[in-house]
C-alpha cells in the first residue's frame, strides 16, 4: 500500500539484537541510496500482474493504484501496487549479470524503517523457469500485524521491501550460482511476487524455512500489497556484443601496487568485497594502482564492459 506518515503515540527504536542486516543509517546496513553510484541503470520494462485487495474476501477488487510504468526509471517515491499475491515481471535487454557484491537492488516505498511489505525475488536467465532467492522471516508469527504496525527490518533477509523509501534491497546473484537452469551471467528477467502477509496459513506466505511471514495484512486500500518503486542494475553486460578488450591485472595476490594493462583504453573501478566503490579512474592502456593504504583482504577491479576481476591484497 502507499503509505502516509501519520502521528505516533510512541517512538519505535532500534532493536538491537538482530540477525541481519539493519535499517539505513545503522552499522552493517546493506541498504543502497537511489543515488549511489554503484547503479548504472534502472527498469524499463515492467508488466504488472495486479492482486486483490483483500485476497481473504471473495468480493474484493484488484488495486489499481499507479501504472506499470511508475515501476521503471529511478525510484522516486511513485510506485505501482502489487495487491495481494500480485506480481511485477521486469525484463533487462542487457543482462544483469554476476558481478562483485550485489547486483542489482529492489526499492519500495515504506514511509519508515520499520514499516515494510515485502515481495518475494526471482530471476531468470531465459524468461521462463524462474528461481527463487532464499528469504528468512524471524518476524513474530502469534499476533497479526495490522495497517500501520511496526516490526523491525533487522529480522529479514532477502525480502524486497526491507527498507524504506529511497533506499533499495540489495541481491548478489551469487547466491543461486550453479543453479540448474540459470545462467547468473545472463539474467534477462526478474519477477516480483507480493507476500499475502496473514499469518492465516489459508492465505499467507512462507519463507524458505517454511516460516509464515507476517506483515501488515489486511491492507484494504487501492494501493495494497508489495509498491513497486524501482529495480536499481549493479553488474549488467553494457552490450549484447562481448568486449575485444584484454585486460591483464598483475601481481595478484598483491601487497602494495597491481599492474593493470590492457590493449586500449580503459575506465576502472576499485571495489570493495561488498560492492563499495573506493577509488576509480581511466588510462590509455597501463596503470599502477597503489593499494598500500587499503586493509588486507578482498576486493573487486571492475572495467567497463567486463566482468569484474577478483583481486587479493595481502
């Protein structure tokens, strides 16, 4: 549903004992701002499946808040609603493809840290067998939460919708990797599909642990269910022709400087094991790149139009 801020007769804090990941602006979030520059495009093309209102009442219409077209370009707080069980279907003419960190990010528009509707993520690399990334819900499952009940973001992982407006779900393709069926380097299609909130289990939605999620249900509004606001690409193949471009990166493992050569011009970027930019620039066709100030451990040398090279400093 679209979501209105409205007076509180108290304040929700953050819970401190957690198991995932934290609200945007906390220590260990994994929460991506609309404008950071890991994203290097957005949805064009998204097809809405809509959902009824109140899936556990016979007579209930569909919602019909927004246009398939709010869910494509950058988010900006105009989505387009799911209802209950609905589904939004989001092609990529340039793949998205496995990269360093997360590839891709999902962004709704919860007005709070701790006000979420959630939809399960799938992708497909050939538009018809989908496959689902594992979601856990540690959400309490005895009382349900109803319009505008608070639960906390920290006891979730790969749902959309974890996070509040503006900022995005992340999901590292990585985690499906040798899945029978899909090519994570070639993920032409990602399908969202709204979790029924009830804890009613003639209605509601499991986890991958078999976990029944609880979110605010019912939503009865126009505007129910998952709000689509935007698909943010990480890693996606820049064209449908492979790059002629040979890149030689050297030594690696290395401890203070790596040689980067390749047989044309180039634009570079250094990224941490999490997918964080830290430092980028370009060359003619060599260059020293001095890693002396930078921790022991993984990161990421990305190139326009090339998978990412892994890189150990030591």
């Amino acid at each position: 549903m679209i979501k209105y801020i409205i007076p509180l007769l108290f304040v929700c804090g953050f819970v401190s004992a957690q198991s995932f990941a934290p609200p945007p602006g906390f220590p260990g979030s994994t929460a991506i701002h609309k404008d950071s520059s890991i994203i290097v495009n957005w949805a064009q093309n998204v097809v809405v499946t809509r959902g009824p209102i109140n899936i556990s009442d016979m007579s209930s219409a569909l919602v019909s808040y927004g246009v398939d077209a709010d869910g494509e370009g950058i988010a900006d707080g105009s989505p387009v609603s799911l209802g209950d069980g609905g589904s939004a279907l989001i092609t990529f003419s340039m793949p998205i493809v496995n990269g360093p960190g997360p590839d891709f990010a999902v962004f709704e528009n919860g007005f709070d840290n701790h006000y979420m509707e959630f939809a399960f993520v799938e992708v497909s690399s050939d538009g018809i067998n989908f496959f689902r990334f594992e979601s856990i819900s540690e959400v309490q499952t005895t009382t349900q939460l109803g319009n505008f009940s608070f639960s906390d973001c920290s006891r979730i992982y790969n749902l959309a919708g974890k996070y509040k407006i503006n900022y995005g779900v992340p999901f590292d393709l990585e985690e499906l990797a040798g899945t029978p069926g899909l090519n994570v380097d070639q993920v032409t299609h990602i399908r969202l599909i709204d979790v029924v909130g009830s804890i009613d289990p003639q209605y509601g939605s499991y986890d991958s642990q078999g976990t029944i999620i609880n979110d605010p249900f019912p939503t009865i509004f126009d505007s129910g269910g998952f709000d689509l606001d935007a698909v943010g690409v990480i890693n996606q193949t820049l064209s449908l022709d492979e790059s002629t471009m040979v890149v030689q990166v050297y030594p690696n493992p290395a401890r203070d400087f790596v040689q980067i050569s390749t047989n044309g011009p180039f634009n570079y970027s250094l990224l941490s094991h999490n997918g964080k930019v830290i430092t980028s620039g370009n060359a003619s066709n060599e260059i020293l790149l001095d890693l002396s100030n930078y921790a022991p451990g993984i990161y990421f040398l990305k190139f326009e139009g090339q998978k990412a090279v892994r890189l150990i400093k030591f």
